[in-house]
C-alpha cells in the first residue's frame, strides 16, 4: 500500500515533523488560498503571499488562530523578492511552495502581442525559479521545494489546440525547474511539479470539472507523502502518478 493510500504513514509522516511551516507564494485566491487553508487544517503554520492585501486571504488568517500570516509580495519584481528573503530571516521552511501563475486567453502563437508574451513568460517561467533561488536556503535537507504546473506544460500530451502561450509558459517553467534540480541535486530537497488538474478557478474558467476544496487535499496528500524523499525532480499529477513530460 502506497503512503497515498495509507492514512496512517501520512499520520506517522506529519508525527515526525510536529511544527511544519510551509511558504505559499501566490495564495490570494483560488488554488493558492484553498491550498493555504488545507495545510492549516492539517495543523502546519503557513506564510502566504499576496500581491494586494485584505481581501479572502486575510480573512482567512483572521480565523486560523495565528496559525496563516501573510506578506505582500510582487513575484515579478525581484526586489520585492529580496525583501521578503529579508524579511523570512531566521524562518525554517519545511515546505517552499510556488502557486502564482496568469493566463492571457486563446490567441494563436503568431497573434500574441511580444508584450503579453513577455509577461506570460516572466511570471510564470522565470519568477517562480527567482523566487525558488531566493529562498531555497530557508528549506533545510528534507524539506520540500514545489511549483504549480499543469498537465498543459506536457510536450508528449499536447495533443488538442489552444491556450498556446499558457502552454508553452509551463512548459517552460517545467524545463527550468529541470535545470534547477539538476543544479542543486545535491541538496536533500524534494524537488516537485504539480499538475492539480482543471480546476475551477478565475485561470481554469467556471466549466473545469474540478473544484480547488477536491483537488488541493489530494496535492497536500502528495506533498506530505513525499516528504523527505529526496532525489531527482518528479512531475506528479493530484494523486501521485507521473506526468509525463
């Protein structure tokens, strides 16, 4: 039986780590928020960041019983990067993980303006591995360092037309974490892409089959089954299985 499917090596994983705190990078909404709740629940502590504050994050903090804390940051600004490295001093991570993501709409490759091209990439390819190199060193050996993908980053099961940019950036973004794990094999982390499926949020439109409250338990049953596992980077779908490449 897989940790996945065993409640009780998952209980004796969280018995092992008693005061986890976790990094959401991206959690105002959608995902990134539900996300943030569940790990509350399961009793870790979590930073989270917000471009904007107030709002359903904040809310959120409010009610964890000073267990959610939240700070502004800007991803693609990597000042606001340093800051926050800054102001995380002395923090131990357990858990390192990064959410935000944008999408732009349904234009064809050659109909993307450069400037949105710009933007896509930045935000969702290069600030992610910006916001990883910064603070990788608050994540001790056995921690874990994750990132946001989709299956829509997958070369092999691009196989249907549309959202090319959106695409292409996860692609990207699962080539550079590629390139960061191979940079830092060494470091005892568990390095993760995460495909949580298609969700209904502002990013995967009111139609996706997928609610974030079904999905997110299932990523943080991954990220916790995971932990400690160090080795070379995984691509893991919501339940644990290989995504292929």
């Amino acid at each position: 039986m897989s940790a996945l499917s065993d409640p009780s090596a998952l209980s004796d994983r969280q018995a092992a780590v008693p005061d986890r705190h976790a990094l959401v990078v991206g959690a105002s909404r959608g995902l990134g928020l539900v996300l943030v709740d569940e790990l509350a629940r399961r009793g870790w502590r979590v930073t989270a960041t917000t471009r904007r504050p107030g709002g359903a994050l904040q809310a959120s903090a409010d009610a964890g019983n000073g267990r959610v804390s939240v700070e502004s940051l800007e991803m693609t600004s990597p000042e606001q990067v340093a800051a926050l490295r800054q102001r995380l001093t002395g923090r131990r991570l357990n858990l390192l993980f990064v959410n935000a993501a944008i999408d732009r709409g349904d234009l064809p490759i050659h109909e993307v303006p450069t400037d949105m091209f710009t933007e896509v990439m930045v935000t969702n390819a290069l600030s992610p591995l910006r916001v990883l190199e910064a603070l990788r060193d608050l994540v001790p050996p056995g921690g874990t360092v994750a990132v946001m993908s989709s299956e829509q980053g997958s070369v092999s099961l691009n196989t249907e037309g549309g959202y090319e940019l959106y695409k292409a950036s996860k692609a990207a973004l699962n080539q550079l974490m590629r390139s960061y794990a191979t940079r830092h094999a060494g470091d005892g982390h568990t390095k993760l892409l995460i495909d949580p499926g298609h969700n209904r949020t502002l990013l995967g439109g009111p139609d996706a089959p997928l609610a974030p409250e079904e999905s997110v338990p299932a990523v943080v049953d991954v990220l916790e089954a995971r932990a400690g596992v160090s080795g070379d980077l995984c691509f893991l779908d919501r339940h644990g299985a290989v995504v292929p490449w």
